[in-house]
C-alpha cells in the first residue's frame, strides 16, 4: 500500500483564498502557508496589519503570500480581482470561496433587497470568481474548488431565510460545477460547518448558538481551524477522488 507523506501537503501549490483576513479564512490561510502553499489572499480591504500578516506567513515558511483587494457586491471589483490574481499566480490550483455575508430576520420580515443583497454576496459573485479563475484549472487540466457552504443550508432555523436559501444555491451550485469540470480533472466540494467561533458567532444570539451546539454529538462549536482542517483535505491531494460533495463539519448535528 502507497504510504501519503502528510508533512507538506500542498508543497510548491497556489491557492486562492477569500475572505482570508478573518475567522476561517484566516485559518484556512495560515494552514495552507505551513502546507507550503503561496497564497493569494483576497480581502474587502488590504490594510497594513494584513500586509504585515502575509510577510510573516512567507517569511515563515518559505513561500509566496499576495494579498487581493475584493469586494463581492461590486461585480467590477470582482472582475478586477480576477486579473490581478491570474497576473500574481504562474497557474492556480486551489480556490477556496470562503468569504460571505450574514444575515438573520424572520421569513414576514426579511425585504427582497437584502435577499438580493446576500445572493449577490454569496452566490452571484462567488460564481463570477468561480467562472474567471477556474480558465486557468482548465488549462491546467487540474484544481480543487473548495466553496464554503453552511449547515444554514440544511438546518431551517427562524431568521436564516436569506442566509441558509443563499448558502443552499452555493451547494447545489457546488455539485453542478463538479459534474462540468470533472473532465478537466477539477474537484469541486463544499464544506458546510455548524456553529463555528468566528464574528458570525457572536453575531447570533446565544439561545440560538446553544440550540445548535446542544443538537450536535460532541456538544461544543467549532473553531476555525477545525474548517480549515477539512479545507487541507479537499486542497490536498489526499482527496484525489473525491468532488461534488457537500462535507459537513458540525460536530455532528442529527
């Protein structure tokens, strides 16, 4: 039996994060960088702490870290980063579509402005990056796309109209993509976490988090770097067979 080396999973690849400044992204960022990954980090705002964040990583462990500026709910800003990244990386083999919007109202309340508004955010501008990087997998002949979903997309608590239908759309937009570009042998999965200990989190009110968190079997949300664990998985090549799948990480909500 082939034994997989584990110390450097993702050694000499580029990878694609948005959303990278915080929460998950973040972590996603640090573990690729110690993979051996040169990240292309995309953010709403580059700041200097951000710059000086990216040079530790790449000073760190040897490789390259370029930081995106991005904003999803401007389809020019979108379009624009997808030059600039297609200008900083030789070729592209994982993108992680990580960054997203919130939102919590009931069903009667909820406007169809800001359904638009977390559609855009979300989905629309997720699939325009999506569309626009994934040219260079296609020329490659290779590539993993890793898109963050929601157990919001399954799991129909009061208030998450908008957030779980647009995290839904991102899912089963996820296995349409894998089925196109599996030929070009690119994956395409989707994680989907539970309650997870990011500036979401506290953005939820606590009888929802402990609702969620006392539905699960291991009784505890997750952190950030439990995501970004599952996001190695599908980057590495550890999952060579593996695409179109939705993997949830949430403790195990039954």
């Amino acid at each position: 039996m082939n034994k997989q080396d584990t110390s450097m999973l993702l050694k000499d690849k580029f990878a694609v994060i948005t959303g990278s400044n915080r929460g998950i992204g973040r972590a996603i960022t640090q573990t690729f960088a110690a993979q051996g990954a040169s990240v292309i980090a995309c953010m709403r705002e580059v700041t200097p702490d951000a710059l000086e964040w990216l040079a530790s990583l790449a000073q760190a462990h040897d490789v390259s870290a370029y930081a995106v500026s991005v904003d999803l709910a401007d389809e020019a800003s979108v379009k624009n980063a997808v030059r600039q990244i297609t200008g900083l990386a030789p070729r592209l083999d994982v993108l992680v579509n990580n960054a997203g919007a919130a939102s919590g109202a009931i069903f009667q309340m909820t406007s169809i402005a800001e359904l638009r508004r977390l559609f855009e955010v979300n989905f629309f501008s997720q699939i325009l990056l999506t569309q626009g990087l994934a040219r260079s997998m296609v020329r490659n002949k290779a590539g993993s796309i890793i898109n963050i979903a929601s157990t919001a997309a399954m799991v129909a608590d009061p208030g998450t109209l908008a957030y779980g239908s647009s995290k839904a759309a991102f899912a089963r937009a996820t296995q349409s993509m894998a089925t196109e570009l599996g030929a070009s042998n690119i994956r395409v999965n989707a994680i989907a976490p539970g309650v997870t200990r990011t500036d979401m989190f506290d953005l939820m009110s606590e009888a929802a988090r402990d609702k969620l968190i006392a539905s699960s079997a291991l009784k505890r949300a997750a952190e950030p770097q439990d995501i970004a664990n599952m996001a190695l998985f599908l980057a590495s090549d550890l999952s060579t067979f593996v695409t179109g799948q939705i993997m949830r990480v949430d403790g195990g909500m039954v």
